[in-house]
C-alpha cells in the first residue's frame, strides 16, 4: 500500500533548505525509498511549507528513515527551520486519477 509523509515546517531560509535538498539528491540516489516529493508553500502563511514524500509502503519509508544518513539530513533540514517540523504519516487507500 502507498505510503505519504507530509512534514509542515515554517522557514525564512528556503533558499538553503531546497539547496540542501538538492544536495541529498545527489548523495541518496540509488538507495532512497522515496519515489516522489513535493515542496508546497501555504498561500494564508507566509514561510510555511508541506513537503509531501511518497513511498512504495510504510515498510520503505522506514528503510529510508532507518538510515544514519537520513537521520544526519533531517537533523540538517531541521537547522534550517525556525520552530520543530510536524510530520503526518498516511497510508493511501484510494486514488482517483481526474
């Protein structure tokens, strides 16, 4: 079953939180779980953002977050914001393509 993380986290240096990002990318590739993300910013609060991740299964994203590297890069993301990140862990269990 499909596997979503959402993470909402407030920041004023988006900047180097998508350039860290990207640096992940780069450093995960080949053994990251993750099959998607997307970075959304809320209109109603400025500096807020959702970073939707999805996964094959619960069972991946644990994989992913069992790893020390993971961990280092959460820490790392977390540097960046300005209060603690809260995160939703949702199993899908229905999808309607429109």
């Amino acid at each position: 079953m499909p596997f979503l993380q959402l993470i909402e986290f407030q920041t004023d240096r988006i900047d180097k939180f998508d350039a860290a990002v990207d640096e992940w990318l780069i450093a995960s590739a080949g053994w990251r779980t993750a099959t998607r993300a997307t970075k959304t910013q809320d209109r109603d609060k400025p500096g807020t953002y959702v970073q939707i991740v999805e996964f094959p299964s619960h069972e991946a994203a644990m994989e992913n977050s069992n790893r020390p590297e993971t961990g280092k890069f959460a820490e790392r993301l977390a540097s960046l914001c300005t209060g603690s990140p809260t995160f939703r862990n949702l199993d899908v269990d229905r999808v309607d393509d429109m």
